[in-house]
C-alpha cells in the first residue's frame, strides 16, 4: 500500500522532494501527541526528487517510523518502548502483587495485620477482589514449588548467611530474587522516584504491620529497592523512615 506525502496538488511544486510511504505494521501505542492509547502505523518510505509532478531521481530511504493513526504525528521507533496506559496499568498491579507475596513469604502470614495490609495494598494497586485467603493459598502453592518463589530447603534448614525466614522459606534465594526482578526491572524506568519508592514503602509497611523488620523481610526489601533502580542508601533511608510514626 503505498502513499505519497507532498502538496495537495503537486503541480504547484515545481522542483521539491516527495516521500512515498509503505505500511508495513500496525499496532496499540501511547501516543505522546494525544496523551493517551491510540492506534499506530509502522511506515517505511524513499524520498524521490520530483519536477512537476513526475518523480525523477531516489533520494534515499527514510524510516522506519511510528505514525498515529488519530493525529497522524510521526516519531522514532522507540515510543514503542513505552508501555501503554492499560500496559503499565498491568505492570503496577503485578509489582505490587508480587512484593506483597514476597514480603508475606519472609515475615510469615500468621499476623492478621500483615495479612490485612498485603491485602489493602494489593486491591489499592487494582485487583479488588484479592482477598486474606487468595494471598495465603498462593504462599502455600508457591512453596510447593521449589522451583520458584519462595524457595523451600528441606526440613526448613537454611544455608549459612542466607537470614532465611519462618516456616523454612529462603526469601534470600535466587529463585526469589529472579521474580522480583522481572516484575519490578521492565516497570521501573517508567515510574517517577517517588512511583519507585511508593512501591518499596507498600512492601515496608506490610513487613511492619507485625513489629520491627525481620532480617528476612530486610533483605526482600533490599532486593526489591535493587530492582527498582534505587540505590541502596536512599533504600536504607526510606526503610528507617517507614518505621517512624506519621
């Protein structure tokens, strides 16, 4: 399919460059024109000289672009990389699932206040319907599986230096550091600082509901401040800070 971009009448161009555009693509963006999802075109194109209306000589490729289809304004390939509205709006909910699942694997779910403010943060992040016993057969689950978080050592037992948590979890190990991380890495450059710390500060007031941070729920937090690109005493400041009285 192929479109020509010039004047609306051409022969009012005596001399000039016109570019021919192909589609090859389409897709869902967040068109930074509009300020919201909207629908692109991937579009490459060669410019040609023309004279009179009647293209004459190549003057090179041009693209590949991004075209909105509702304003038609053009950007580079990488708007791609922004998520979309209804995208990132996933990404939070499932970052925020997924460090209260984290600190709950730590600290022990045998607290009802824990449980109480795992559940307020999850449903404020958008999944309203999660409620005490949806977070405990999930911690169940995900310690029958050893393959992924929380780990679970045999007998409870816990490798030296780990600060392995109640109830024989290791909420230190790799496995459960690899999910924080990929919920928590793709979301994080698209978040303000203050989005990135709203969300260690929901894990910390979870980890406090009980009393003062266990070792295992420091160092899920510690991990959780890592995958949200924040340094680690900006990390340590937030969580002294959260244990202060508002």
């Amino acid at each position: 399919m192929m479109h020509a971009q010039g004047r609306h009448s051409p022969d009012r161009c005596v001399v000039g460059v016109r570019t021919v555009w192909r589609t090859v693509g389409d897709g869902e963006f967040f068109c930074p024109g509009c300020g919201g999802d909207r629908n692109y075109r991937r579009r490459t194109g060669h410019r040609r000289l023309v004279a009179f209306g009647v293209p004459l000589l190549p003057r090179g490729p041009v693209g590949p672009i991004v075209e909105c289809a509702a304003c038609h304004a053009r950007f580079g390939m990488d708007v791609l990389d922004h998520p979309t509205t209804t995208r990132f709006s996933a990404m939070l909910r499932d970052a925020v699932h997924t460090v209260a699942l984290a600190v709950l694997a730590a600290g022990g779910t045998e607290a009802r206040t824990v449980r109480r403010a795992a559940v307020g943060a999850v449903r404020a992040a958008g999944f309203a319907d999660c409620s005490e016993e949806q977070l405990i057969t999930l911690i169940e689950a995900l310690a029958a599986d050893t393959g992924r978080l929380p780990g679970m050592y045999a007998g409870g037992a816990f490798p030296a230096g780990t600060g392995g948590g109640r109830g024989g979890f290791d909420p230190c190990g790799t496995a459960l550091a690899i999910e924080l991380h990929e919920a928590l890495e793709p979301l994080a450059p698209h978040l303000a600082p203050a989005g990135r710390e709203a969300i260690l500060l929901q894990g910390a007031r979870i980890a406090l509901a009980d009393g003062p941070y266990r070792p295992a729920e420091r160092e899920v937090l510690s991990t959780v401040g890592r995958a949200l690109l924040i340094c680690p005493e900006d990390t340590d400041r937030l969580l002294a800070a959260a244990r202060m009285p508002t």
